[in-house]
C-alpha cells in the first residue's frame, strides 16, 4: 500500500470517510506496530477532514487516561476516568459529541483552540482500553455521520 493518501476535495462528510475508511484499513492492515497505525490514522483523519484540528489516542494505564499518538497542538498527558469528555466518555462507555465544549460540565481545556469535540471509546472485547477523541475549532461539527464512521473506525482499532 502506497502510503498516500487520496480524496476527492469536493466530497461531503459521509463520501469523504467513505473514501478514506477503506484507505486507512489498507495502510494499517499490514502493520503489526500500534504506535505505527494509530499515528497514521490520526495523520489521516487530520489532515482529510476539514475543521479536525486535533486528532488523538489515549490509552487506559493504570485507572486513567494517557496520552498516545496524536496530531496538533500540546494536549494534556493524563486524565482521570470520569473527567472531561474523554473520561466520561470512557466511563460511560459511550461516544459523546459536544457541540460547544465551554457547555460540557467538567471539560478539560487542554487548547484554548477547542470548541467542539467527539470521544469514541476503544474496546479490546468487553473492556474499555481508551479512546478515539477528535476537536474541532469550530463550534457543532460532528454530528451522527462522524459517529458512525468513527465508531467504524475504531472497531479495527486493537489496544
């Protein structure tokens, strides 16, 4: 697999991820390195997805979440379980969408830049093992088309 990637600039959210889902299974399918895929895919999710400006992992160690790959800014290294988006997100074992990020009791604002955010939580079986958390600088980008074809996403995901 050449590891460019293609898309057509003109495409809406739903043929976008369409495009890129398979692009992305065909990058890492062959990967064996964890660290290796989850950088590209937050490479690719960052750099094909208009108004995604941070893209990342975190992985659960130890009762909390730390940091793994990721593309933007400065994040913050670790979070409790329960805390922010991506805590309650992990917790709750559920994807949560935040259209306003100032509206989210608890959220942690590790960039000033955030303003809406999505957290998909990663599984190794049944067990909760972190999370796919994208933000956007924009208010009230994601919505269930993101969900969809994140959660999709992050079922090849193994931790």
């Amino acid at each position: 697999m050449s590891e460019e990637i293609k898309i057509d600039e003109n495409l809406n959210k739903a043929e976008r991820y369409e495009q890129l889902l398979p692009q992305i299974n065909a990058l890492t399918a062959d990967e064996t390195d964890l660290i290796a895929n989850l950088s590209n895919i937050c490479a690719v999710l960052k750099y094909n997805m208009p108004g995604f400006f941070w893209v990342g992992f975190y992985t659960i160690k130890n009762g909390e979440l730390v940091l793994g790959p990721y593309q933007g800014p400065v994040a913050c290294t670790r979070i409790q379980l329960g805390k922010g988006v991506c805590g309650a997100a992990a917790l709750r074992r559920e994807t949560i969408i935040v259209p306003d990020v100032d509206k989210f009791p608890g959220h942690i604002a590790c960039s000033s830049l955030s303003k809406s955010e999505i957290v998909i939580p990663l599984y190794n079986g049944d067990d909760v093992v972190g999370v796919l958390d994208v933000d956007s600088d924009s208010l009230n980008m994601f919505d269930e088309i993101d969900k969809k074809y994140l959660e999709e996403l992050c079922s090849w995901v193994k931790l």
